[in-house]
C-alpha cells in the first residue's frame, strides 16, 4: 500500500506501509481456528505471506512503478523519458525528482 501526504502539491517522496505481519497473525488464527480441509490451503497462504515480507523495499518501489505504468497503459521502455512522463500522469502528486528516482530504482528490477 502506498500513500501521498498533503494535499495539491508536488511529493518527492513514496510511502511505502506493510502490512504483512498484520495479514500472516490473521492468517495463523484462521488457521488454528480451521478444520481439516481448510489447513492446506491456509498453510499455503501463510507461506506466500511470509515470503512477500521478505521482498526488500527497492523492489516494492519497483512492483508499485511497474503497476502504475501498466494501469496507465505504458508498454515502452521502463527506462525511458516516457515511462517518467506517464508516470506523473499516473501519479500526478509525484514530483519530477521523485518519478524520476523511481524509474531509476525500477529499472533494475523486472518482475
């Protein structure tokens, strides 16, 4: 999950909020409270779960700089002057600085 502060102005800045401790305690309940059939599946998740808590915050910048562009329809080259571009449109609170510093840590990162 990310967030911007403030309101109608430039961010040279992401703020990235985990909340996968949150989501794996809610998943370890479940699991204690569950029946037989529904353990694997439960297992399952918690795992996934505990392996996305791993991923190191470079690579959330990344994943989030990669969805925007694809939700807005950017197919070129990551590293390019567009993708900066349609970036900001993405996020329109995005700074210059700050959508270019995250092209830049994107880009070695393909998913």
């Amino acid at each position: 999950m990310t967030g911007f502060l403030g309101m109608n102005t430039k961010h040279n800045f992401v703020l990235l909020i985990r909340d996968t401790d949150t989501i794996t305690a809610s998943l370890r309940q479940a699991l204690d409270e569950s029946s037989p059939e529904e353990r694997p599946g439960l297992e399952r998740a918690i795992a996934l779960a505990e392996a996305a808590a791993g991923t190191d915050e470079t690579q959330l910048r990344a994943r989030w700089v990669r969805s925007r562009l694809t939700a807005a329809g950017f197919t070129g080259d990551i590293g390019s002057v567009a993708a900066v571009k349609a970036l900001r449109q993405a996020e329109p609170k995005l700074s210059l600085l700050a959508a270019a510093q995250l092209q830049k840590d994107a880009v070695p990162h393909p998913e």
